[in-house]
C-alpha cells in the first residue's frame, strides 16, 4: 500500500498520483484532512510495525492533514480528566506521525512543529549565511539593533494568521505577514511599555530570491525574481496576480547545495522548501525551511520532474530516479 | 555586465524570416527581428562586448533599444560571467503523466451508446482524464445529461462538448444549466447558433460557453490553424520538441465507432463495439504520427511559431507527403503573412484531393 | 449565507481597533504590522466541489486540457 495523507483538495497530490498511476501502481490509499484514530491499532515491537491505518505500508507521504483522537463528550464534571485526555492522546497521535516517519517515507506530521529559531541556529551551524536576528520585547534594544541597518523587518515566530472569532461563521484574520518595521512604528513604542517579543531582522536586499526544493538529498532549485514587482519586494508569497514574479531554473553552486543537505539532516526532515535571498554582492542567505510548501509553482515554472520523483521514490524506483535527477542537471 | 541573458522559461523560436521569444510562463509571444535573434549565443545569452565590437553605428543603437524594450518586458535581464552558469536553459522533457492524454468522441446522430461506466475504466487504464465531445446532431437532454454524470464522479478531469445549437434547448435555458451543473465542463460550444459570441467567459478557462455561427457538421472541418489556437506553455513547447503537437497520445472515435488516432484520419485500428481502447492503442501503426515533429515537417521547420502551434497530419498541402506542410494553414514564415488557405492557388489541388 | 451590511462590518472592525488600542502595550512589539480583515464564511456545498474519483480529491475547481483539442473553427 502506498499511503498519502493530504487534504482532499491540494493539487500537487493529484499531480503525484497521476505519475503513480502512469508508473503502474495499483494500491493507493489517500487520507484527506483530519484522520480519526478512535478505530486504528497500532502494533509496535523488535521486529516490526503495522498501523491498521494503512495495512501493508509500502511507502508513506505525509502533505497535509492531522491525526486526531475524538474524545467523546460525557457532561464529564471533572475538566482535568477531559484535559488529561486531551494530554494523554496528543502522544498517541504524535507517536503515530513518529512512526510513519520511520517507514519508507516522505515528510511527517512531526515536520509541522519545525522551529524558525532552532533552524537559524542550525543553519548557522552547517555553516549557512542567516540574517541578523533578534527577537526580544525590549524597546532600547529594537531601537538600538534599528540603528545598525538602513531598514528592519518583522515577522511572526511560527505563526502568521490569526482567526479571532466574533461567533460561527464570522471572524477576523489577522495576518502576522513579514513586514518592514520603519521608523514611525520604532518611534511610536515607548520603553516604559511592557510588550510581549518579536522577531526583528535587517532587511535584505535582494538581486533575487530562491526557492529550493528538498527531497532524500535532492535539490531542485528556483531563482524568483520578486524585486521587478514592487508589491513582493518584502515577500514574495504576496503574488501579484497581474504580474507574476519570474521564476526560472537556478543551479546552486556545490559547497551550497552541500551545506544545505548538512543542515536538512541536522533538522530531521526528509524533505522541504528552503527560502533563500541572493543579495547584490552575491551572499545566499538562509531565510527558512517549511515542511509543506507549495510544488507545482516550482515544478511548473522550472519543468522539474519533482512529482514523478515523488511517485518513484513511494515506489522504490530510486535507481531510475537518481539517474534522471542527474540527465537533467 | 557581460550578458543579456534570456528568462529560461523565455525561449528564442528562430524562423526563415524572424524570430519569436515564447514566454512560456506568463503566455505571451513577442516576434524579433532575426539580427538580434541571431546574436544570441546558444539561444540565450547575448555578449554585450561583442555585440558592441560587432555591430556598428545606427544598427547598434537600435538593437540597444531593442534589447531595453527586453529587459522592459521581463523577457530577459543582465547578469555577468559567473551568473550565467548559475541559470541552466529549461529542461527539455515533456512531463506529462499518461499513455493516452486526451480522447475525441464524434457523434454523428446524438448518442454515444458505448459511453458507460466501463468504457470510462478504459479510459482511466490509460490515464486519460481529457475528454472532448463532438456532437454533429443533437443529443437528447437526457442522453447528455446521463454521459455528464458518468463524468461527474469518475477520473475524467475536464471535458469539452460540441454540440448544434438548438433553439428550444436555448429557451429552456439548458446550456447555462449544463455549465452551472456540471463543473467539468471547460468548454460546451454551440455552433450554427444565430450570432458568435461567449455567452459565459468562465474561470481559469473553465465553464466556458461559447456560440458560433460556424457550421461543423462533420470531422473534415478540423484541421484549422490560425494564431487563436497557438498554446503558449511549457508542456506544449516541450511536447513538440519531441512529439506530434496535434496526434500525439491522442485516441478518437470517429462517427462510424471506428478507433482512430484522429477521426478525420482514414487507418482505424478496430471497432469499438469488439475492440478495446488499449488493443486498438498497441496496434502496429497507431502511433506513426506521433514522433513527426515540426521540425520534420516541410514549411513548420522554418516557422517561428512552430513551438507554440498545433499541427494536422490529416489534411495535407501535399497528400503523398507524410511530412507536408498543414493543408489549412495560411502563414507563410518566409514573408512573415497570413492568408486566407482555402483561396491559395498553391492548396486548390489538395482541397479538391480532400473534400 | 447572506453577507451583514457594511454598517455592521465597519462595527465590527472598529471594536476590533478599540481593543487593539487600548491593549497595545499586553501585544507582541510588532502589532503595529498586523494586517486584518473580516470574513464571513461561506461553506462551499459538497456538490459544488469537483469530485476526482479514484484520486480521491475534491477540488474547487477542476483543470482544463493544457492546448487545443482539435481545430474545429476559428478562434
């Protein structure tokens, strides 16, 4: 069985599915969104595993969606044992996602609690350029970092939308967006004032920006030239609809790619998009790594055969895989 | 700077008389002059120090303008030496996951009685997911309406329909029902309708209706090329650098249930009452047309449009010719003008062979 | 569901600024860059969604073939 776990509409999972299909497999199973474990066993022990989600795992694609454990309402008077409960079952799903992951797989669940933090710092350990960060609630200090740089950004911790609820089907999204942090804002706060932290970063300029694709060592990369269009100078995922951002094949030099494959490893994930900024003197710097990105804007613009990678590697065609990756360097 | 270097996914198509950039990103197509073209090394990158070496005076202050009016475009930018190896050319593969990927059905009388259930589990083996629905008369309400169904839940990811325009299904409003129902209509097209025009423009080229006056009331009106069909994207640029851009992975029925290539085509490979689709697919000869690409065919091979264009290898400018000019094309890439085909003195010996 | 008139959109959002303000100083440093805007949301039916049988996908909206068909008339 090779399973998928994704949302019934994400395209880049059709698009895989397509080349399993053309490639000749014959048992494929998609989860979409959220996955009840109520009903699933799973059996773990020195010889093996098995999920009964999945019966026989041939391989396993972790791209969207969650495990869940629905915990029944009894009118239970006692709120602790709901919130022992609640507790208790996180582990059990979290132990699921940790044991797909062993199998022969792509991604996990896991892969969504990646930390922007932890991956500057270990980016700077596998010897990546990272930006200056500080992250602090500290007026003197923000002001005193604003000094060093002719401009700053801001920009959310792990988080960046907020749905703030007026009743069921009416809310507010507040978007927590990379932003620069000009002057007027920096004046406005008062050190007196006891704020809770952000991340402050100095603003870089950019000749252009990198979108890279991760895969079981693989790299496809992508040069996104964002500065042409004003409206995605600061970030690029603000498309501009009437114009879009070219986007164009990139080949990293080798120590790069090299560095990039060493800090993936140190993270533990098997497979994710990596921003970078080419700055005008030439510098690459690592910005972040999500897990989930988008594929069929990289894979489309570029014609990289990321999704026909994707299906050969959930069928152990690596050999062909391999040899493919390299004819189209 | 060293280099103007074009956007990979920016390609230089060369042509006898000029030359296009296909911006295959964004969908547009910007002819050049073949001076500027031919400076191009390896069809991308232009030495600005030898461009100024090379060309002199008026001749170098004007391809000066050209090349801003590039940049000014996004079709290309400057980059030095070492950039340049840092931006590798578009990868070539045609990537397009399936053994058949697109069908035609002709109907001559209304009904397509073979399309059921099994007959879409034909389709899906072969990972075909694009369908087009030719109808020649009018099909039942129902009859329709029971084929849309069948799509509606099956693998089948989009499906055009032709059909005569017919005035009492305008009156029921039938046509906007079918387009607001059934949401894997790209295209439903009513011809013979009393004026041309779209009535609905749809979304991302989805739920479009369209009526025209045209009369096509059988397969031998198809073969058409003019600017209207050019596709300008990766997967039809990569396709034709190593495929048939009309007969490649295509299967068709034609109005008799014989199964074709294409059905405006003579060789049928079975009848689908007692052949399977995969049967008459892997028969010797099926896929003769498919490898002939533009750059084989007499004419197309100088064209600067021959990336972005479709083909016909059922009507020919030379019948004998199995690598002919397109019959019903009216651009000659040597003078760079369209004409009207049928009236060509060059095509009237071929339109008596053929019609 | 039918949308609320402006008048009780623009409310809404002024509460929202009201709130904003007066808990400035309780926020993260960086609110000032927070954008926001109202949604009311509007469940997609299930037969409006474009069903993918054996891919099991439900999509928005389905996907056109990437070049012309056949050649049939003038565009």
């Amino acid at each position: 069985m090779i399973a998928i776990q994704s949302h019934s509409d994400e395209a880049s999972t059709d698009d895989v599915i397509d080349w399993l299909l053309y490639l000749g497999a014959d048992r494929i199973k998609r989860l979409n969104g959220n996955v009840s474990l109520n009903k699933e066993t799973l059996r773990i022990n020195n010889d093996s595993g098995h999920s009964s989600l999945f019966g026989e795992l041939q391989a396993y694609w972790y791209r969207r969606g969650y495990f869940t454990l629905d915990i029944p309402d009894t009118g239970n008077p006692y709120p602790a044992v709901t919130t022992y409960f609640e507790k208790e079952y996180e582990y059990y799903t979290n132990g699921t996602a940790h044991f797909l992951s062993k199998q022969h797989s792509i991604n996990s669940f896991c892969d969504n609690h990646t930390n922007k933090i932890t991956n500057l710092v270990e980016a700077a350990r596998a010897g990546l350029l990272i930006p200056d960060t500080l992250i602090t609630a500290d007026v003197k200090e923000i002001k005193a970092f604003a000094a060093l740089y002719p401009r700053i950004i801001t920009k959310a911790i792990a988080h960046n939308r907020i749905a703030a609820t007026i009743d069921s089907d009416t809310y507010i999204n507040i978007a927590v967006d990379t932003a620069i942090f000009d002057r007027d804002m920096i004046d406005a706060l008062s050190a007196e004032q006891h704020f809770l932290p952000a991340v402050f970063q100095e603003y870089l300029e950019k000749k252009y920006e990198l979108r890279i694709f991760y895969f079981h060592g693989r790299l496809y990369s992508m040069a996104i030239f964002s500065q042409l269009n004003e409206a995605t100078r600061i970030d690029f995922r603000k498309h501009d609809r009437e114009t879009p951002n070219r986007c164009v094949p990139y080949q990293l030099p080798d120590d790069l790619e090299n560095k990039l494959r060493s800090f993936m490893q140190r993270i533990a994930m098997n497979s994710g998009s990596i921003d970078m900024v080419v700055t005008p003197s030439d510098d690459y710097v690592f910005l972040e790594v999500n897990p989930v990105g988008q594929l069929q804007w990289l894979s489309g613009n570029c014609n990289y055969p990321v999704e026909r990678e994707i299906a050969k590697f959930l069928l152990h065609d690596q050999e062909t895989g391999n040899r493919t990756t390299e004819n189209h360097r | 700077m060293d280099y103007l270097l074009l956007y990979s996914n920016c390609v230089l198509v060369k042509g006898a008389n000029r030359a296009t950039i296909c911006d295959l990103q964004k969908g547009d197509i910007y002819p050049v002059p073949k001076l500027l073209a031919d400076l191009f090394q390896e069809d991308r990158a232009l030495d600005l120090a030898l461009l100024k070496e090379q060309v002199q005076d008026e001749t170098a202050s004007w391809l000066l303008q050209l090349i801003d009016t590039l940049v000014a475009s996004q079709l290309a930018f400057y980059c030095n030496r070492q950039e340049r190896k840092r931006f590798p050319a578009l990868h070539t593969e045609w990537l397009f996951p399936a053994h058949v990927s697109h069908c035609i059905l002709d109907s001559a009388t209304g009904r397509l009685d073979y399309f059921t259930e099994s007959f879409i589990a034909q389709l899906g083996k072969l990972c075909c997911n694009f369908l087009q629905l030719r109808f020649f008369g009018t099909p039942a309400i129902t009859h329709l309406e029971h084929i849309l169904r069948l799509i509606k839940d099956a693998q089948i990811k989009s499906v055009e329909i032709l059909v005569p325009w017919n005035a009492a299904y305008e009156n029921a409003h039938t046509y906007a029902k079918w387009i607001n129902e059934y949401k894997k209509i790209s295209s439903l097209i009513c011809w013979g309708a009393p004026s041309t025009h779209v009535v609905i423009p749809g979304v991302e080229a989805m739920g479009y209706l369209l009526y025209t006056g045209e009369q096509i009331n059988t397969a031998t009106h198809c073969g058409i090329i003019n600017q209207g069909l050019f596709s300008t994207n990766i997967t039809t640029y990569t396709e034709s650098l190593h495929f048939n851009s009309c007969l490649n992975r295509k299967i068709s029925i034609d109005v008799q249930g014989n199964i074709k290539n294409c059905p405006s085509m003579t060789d049928s490979f079975g009848h689908i009452t007692d052949t399977s689709l995969s049967e008459a697919l892997n028969k010797p000869g099926f896929k003769r047309y498919w490898h002939i690409t533009k750059d084989q065919i007499a004419v197309c091979k100088d064209c600067e449009f021959r990336h972005v264009c479709t083909d016909c290898r059922a009507y020919l400018e030379d019948p004998e010719d199995a690598c002919s000019k397109p019959l019903k094309c009216g651009y000659d890439p040597y003078t760079g003008e369209w004409e009207e085909w049928s009236q060509h003195p060059m095509k009237q010996k071929a339109i008596a062979y053929y019609f | 569901m039918i949308r609320r008139p402006e008048t009780e959109r623009q409310k809404i959002i002024d509460e929202f600024l009201d709130w904003l303000d007066a808990h400035r100083h309780n926020l993260p440093v960086n609110a000032s860059t927070w954008t926001f805007q109202l949604v009311e949301k509007r469940t997609v039916a299930e037969q409006e969604l474009v069903t993918l049988g054996k891919y099991n996908a439900q999509k928005a909206r389905s996907i056109p073939f990437y070049k012309p068909y056949t050649k049939i008339f003038k565009f």
